[in-house]
C-alpha cells in the first residue's frame, strides 16, 4: 500500500498491556513503512470510566474484556471479527484457545474480539517468605484461613475484584452460577460464599480494599517483608520474570473447599477489537492477524512484556523457563476458568453490584442477607 495510513488503539497502562503492542505496532511498521500503529494507555479504572462506544469513536483499535462482546453485538460499535479476518486465521485461533479465552468474544455468532493476552485469576506467592515462615502454600480453604491468622495473606479487594472474589468461592463450592434471570446462585449456597469471603477479608490488612491486583502484586514483589501468599490475583508473567522487581513471584493454581477438588476462577484476559468506525479496515485486519499470530505470540508480543493468548506460547518450554513455570503452573486454571454472562446489561449488574459487596465486607452495609437481596435485585434488573 503506497497511501500512509495512522491507526489509533487505546490500551490499559502496563507494561503487559502496553509495551507488548507497542512493540508489535513497531515491527508492524518496520515491515510496512507507509503504515503505523500509535497506542495509548490509560489506567485500568479510567479505562473501565469510559465507556466503549465512546472510546470506538475515538480509536480504530481497543483492547477489551470479554463482557462487552454481548454490548458490542447489539449497538454495532465494533468490526465483525467473523467477515473481517481470514477463516484459516480465525480457525487457528479457536484451535489454539487458552480455555475459553477465544469463544468468550464470540457473541451471537459473531466474533468480537481476538484474544491476544489469556489471564484468569490465580494464586501468587512468594517462594522465600513462605519458607522462611516455614510455611507452605494452602491446599484448602481452612488452610487459607489460617495463614491469613499469621498475617502472611493479601488479596486484591476493590470492589470489582471482591465480586470476582464471591463468583470464584461460588465455583470452588461446585455451584451453578447465573443459574436462571433471577439471582446469581443458589441463595444459602451464596450466603455462605459471602461469608467466608468476608472471614478471609477480616484477616487482611484493610490497604488491600483499595488495591487492584497489580498494586497488590506491586506490594508483594517490592516488600522486603511484606505478605507472602495472595489465594486469587489476575496472574501476570511478568512479576515472575527475574529483573522485573526485587522479589520474585511464584502464580500457580488456586485452592477448593477440599484439597480434592481444585477452584475455578472467572476467566479474564484481553481481546483486541477494531472500531466499526475504522476507516482502514484492511489495515486493521493486517495488524490484528500479525499480532495474533503464533511467531508474533511466541517473540515479541511475549518478550516486550505481553501474555500471550494462543496457546502454543503457553506450551511453550523456553517461555515457561522464563518466567518460573508460570505458564505450566497456570494453565490447568485458564482450563477450568468460567466465562461470565455477556448480554447487553451485564456490565450494569457487575460495576454496580460489586460496590454492594466491597461495602458489606468493610461492615458498611446491611448484613449479609441484605447484601444478596440487592445484588440479585440489581442482577433481575440488568436482564429485563
């Protein structure tokens, strides 16, 4: 193409969401002179602040969670994945899924988003502090609970992430989640999951309710002393790669009720959508298939700092050598990760029933039966 084309992408600000597709932006270009990439970030709040159809009008590429997928479908805000990209790229991809990473944007026949970067969360833990405490990492729930009395616990617990935390005890106790329209799980089995939730967020120090994983992951890498074992935190490679800070970070899979049998967690992980308003949708596509490819998976994408979403960078054994086994660590969890519902409403029912929960496990809310009347209140209103 002898036309000079600039596409804008917006991003979330870290050097997994960003440097990565910077870098395979650059090499984008160094490969198509007369093409260019220009990614922006901003933080993992202002990012959620802003709506997406707002931000599709301003950038021709977003990276997004999974949940819009259902949202996107039914305003038109967002390229049609399926006409857009090649049948033997598209097939490659769902070949290559971690978990469910690639169908999660597929919405009503219709895929949304390419799944460049999988995630779900995971435990995390540090190797030195455990051993020096003469500990060992929880294999169950009770467990988790008395390391948490020996103060060497943290978990990340805004609002957003203690909802995540409630769906993922709902998992580990094998439950049926957003069973029918009219409550979230079974209402004694969902009482239970509240409370033992708050029992963890008792022992915890309370800085933890205004950290997001990455600040919490932050904390237990730069803290000489600090805690020694998070039950569920977004996993991110990076914090196991020696050099990128002072102590190393241990990922690996998360804790049941039972030793017996393993928890499941709420799938995450980032997509890379174009806006329906892209004027180059030919160079967009061009992008999206290079980054998303396995070779770009697998080199830069990972090397610049990304996690990458195909699946054979997750088997890869140098990569996993790299970062202390995260991958290998990990993946049975991506396996098992659930996807939430992605209708039109959802994202209504998750940001603001998540402020209910955060508020009942600080005890500034009603009781934990109050609590779970207005969350499936919320929940019955999103789906009319």
């Amino acid at each position: 193409m002898s036309e000079k084309v600039t596409l804008r992408g917006i991003t979330w600000d870290h050097m997994r969401g960003f440097t990565s597709v910077v870098s395979t932006a650059q090499r984008f270009h160094e490969l198509n002179p007369n093409l260019d990439v220009q990614w922006q970030k901003r933080s993992l709040q202002e990012f959620a602040d802003k709506p997406l159809a707002q931000l599709a009008e301003e950038y021709d590429l977003l990276v997004i969670d999974h949940p819009w997928a259902g949202f996107a479908a039914a305003n038109g805000i967002l390229a049609d994945l399926t006409a857009l990209l090649s049948d033997e790229f598209l097939a490659d991809q769902a070949a290559n899924s971690v978990g469910q990473s690639h169908p999660s944007y597929n919405f009503g026949g219709s895929q949304w988003g390419l799944a460049i970067d999988a995630a779900c969360p995971v435990s995390a833990y540090r190797p030195d502090l455990l051993e020096k405490h003469g500990e060992k990492v929880p294999q169950t729930y009770d467990e988790l609970i008395a390391l948490a009395d020996k103060g060497l616990v943290c978990c990340p617990s805004i609002a957003l992430d203690c909802y995540g935390n409630f769906l993922n005890l709902l998992m580990a106790a094998g439950e049926t989640i957003f069973p029918n329209e009219e409550e979230v799980a079974d209402r004694a089995v969902a009482i239970t999951a509240l409370e033992r939730l708050k029992e963890l967020t008792d022992r915890i120090e309370k800085r933890f309710f205004d950290l997001n994983p990455i600040r919490t992951m932050e904390v237990m890498s730069q803290e000489e002393n600090g805690p020694a074992y998070a039950p569920w935190t977004y996993g991110y490679t990076n914090y196991s790669r020696k050099g990128y800070a002072p102590h190393l970070l241990h990922f690996g899979d998360v804790i049941g009720m039972t030793a017996d049998k393993p928890g499941a967690t709420m799938l995450g992980g980032a997509g890379l959508a174009i806006s329906a308003k892209c004027k180059h949708l030919d160079v967009a596509k061009a992008y999206a298939e290079f980054t998303g490819a396995p070779a770009i998976q697998n080199g830069i994408y990972y090397e610049a700092g990304g996690q990458p979403g195909h699946r054979s960078a997750w088997l890869n054994t140098e990569l996993d050598e790299e970062c202390a086994g995260f991958f290998t660590r990990t993946l049975p969890t991506l396996d098992r990760a659930f996807v939430r519902p992605r209708y039109a409403g959802y994202l209504d029912f998750q940001d603001t029933s998540c402020l209910h929960i955060h508020d009942y496990l600080q005890g500034k809310g009603g009781d934990v039966n109050a609590t779970l009347d207005i969350v499936n209140k919320i929940y019955r209103e999103t789906r009319k």
